[in-house]
C-alpha cells in the first residue's frame, strides 16, 4: 500500500520550491533606490599586472579654431520688401455696410418666427414652474436649480437683444427642462 502526504504538506513542499528556486542571491543585480545613490561610489578597475597606461604627450601643436560655417547657415541679405496697406475692395453701390461679423447663424424670416415662438413658450415654462417654486421651502439642491433657471433666462434676454434667435430658442429650452426637474423635485 502506498502512503500518501496530506495535501498541505504537498502545497507546502511546492511553496518552499518556488522560493527556493527563485535564484542565486549573489548573482542579482542590487537595485539602490534614487535618494541613496549619492552614497554609492563606482569600484575603480584593477591593472593588470605588468601593465602601465600611455603616457600623454603635452607637445601637441595648438591649431586654430577658424573653421567656415556650414553652407546652409549662411545668410544672403536681400532688400526689405516695402510694405504696401491693402485696400479693402470697394462694396457695390446699392449695399448697406453690414454689421461686424457675428457667429449667429443666419435665419430665414420663418425660421426666426418658429424660433420666436418656441423661445417664447419655453420661457413661460419655466417662469411659470419658478413661481410654483417660490412658494415652497427649497432645499440646496433646488435652489442651485432655481438660480440656474434665472440665469438660463437672463442669458436668453441677452441674445434676445443681440438678436440671436437659435441661441435665445436653445438657452429657453435649457431653462424649461431645468424648472421641469425642479418642479418635479417640489
């Protein structure tokens, strides 16, 4: 009959040959951490026996230092262009000068009446939602709501004014969606 070895005593024979075979504690490069290194000093070479390094010979001649520069570096010097302001072309005499360039996207009369509409509708949303809040006690959540509602609203009267209408349309809707969650909230 042959005699088995309890299972721990197998993993603990397995255990102490993996660390056992990790290798020759000698033959491993030391690694020293960056804080100490100033404190580890190079090991000088040996000589071989019988041997003696060149002596140098201090009786070199001097030579001088004037080399030419490198073709790509050397610079031509051409006259200064003279500089002329442009003119800026002439408009055709029927054109009205038109304001400063603005990013606003330019909208056709029935897309700015659409834009209208639905800025107007958003905006009595959301007025209409901030009143309802004003009459509860809100917490600090619904507060930053509410002020992020007001300030939705006075950046659409601002583009109201610039006459941005796709921006005016879009901050309302912000507005609108914000004072729905906060009247949810309430």
């Amino acid at each position: 009959m042959v005699k088995r070895w309890p299972q721990s005593a197998v993993v603990a024979v397995s255990i102490a040959a993996i660390l056992l075979s990790d290798g020759c504690a000698e033959k491993r490069a030391r690694a020293y951490p960056w804080a100490t290194a100033i404190t580890v000093r190079p090991h000088a070479p040996v000589l071989a026996p019988g041997y003696t390094p060149p002596q140098i010979d201090e009786s070199a001649p001097d030579l001088p230092w004037d080399f030419a520069p490198p073709p790509s570096l050397v610079v031509s010097h051409q006259p200064a262009k003279p500089r002329v302001p442009v003119q800026p072309a002439p408009e055709p005499a029927g054109s009205a000068k038109s304001d400063p360039l603005s990013l606003a996207p330019q909208l056709s009369p029935q897309e700015i009446a659409a834009a209208q509409q639905q800025m107007n509708e958003s905006l009595g949303i959301a007025q209409r939602n901030l009143v309802t809040a004003k009459g509860h006690q809100l917490n600090a959540t619904q507060s930053d709501l509410a002020s992020k509602v007001n300030s939705f609203l006075e950046e659409t009267r601002a583009a109201v004014k610039d006459g941005d209408w796709a921006r005016a349309r879009n901050l309302a809707r912000k507005a609108q969606l914000l004072s729905e969650e906060l009247a949810s909230s309430l």
